[in-house]
C-alpha cells in the first residue's frame, strides 16, 4: 500500500489540468461524504471511481511506478 507522501508526489507530477480535475472530483467527493453517514457513501464513491476512465489509468499508472518496490524485501 502507498503513502498518502507517495500519492501526493504522484498527483504533483500529473499535467496541470488533470491535477485540477482530479482535485475537483476529490473535493466533490470529500463534500459528497461530509453531508452523507459515512460507508453507504464511500462505497458508492468507490463504485463511481471504478468506472472513471482518468481516475484508472493514473491508478495503474501509479501501480506500474511502485511495481518494482513492492517486489524487493525490506531491510534487515
């Protein structure tokens, strides 16, 4: 699993406009839940994530860049 640092650094790299869309849909998301009680929410959310075409492809993206991190052990 990623760090919220790891995700963060991800987003800055995006191109601008998608940085700002994504930002859009996150606090839409985050106002969506606010006025909501909280898991019939989110799961919904989650739903409506899996079929966001930008939202999958910078998730795979991300995926792909950690790949080989997730592979290698930890250090003793």
């Amino acid at each position: 699993m990623q760090s919220i640092d790891e995700l963060a650094h991800a987003i800055t790299e995006l191109d601008p406009s998608d940085q700002e869309a994504l930002m859009e849909k996150v606090s839409k998301l985050n106002s969506k839940n606010d006025r909501t009680n909280g898991t019939d929410t989110r799961v919904e959310l989650m739903q409506e994530a899996m079929k966001d075409e930008l939202f999958l492809a910078d998730l795979h993206e991300v995926m792909d860049d950690f790949r080989h991190v997730d592979a290698e052990e930890p250090a003793a």
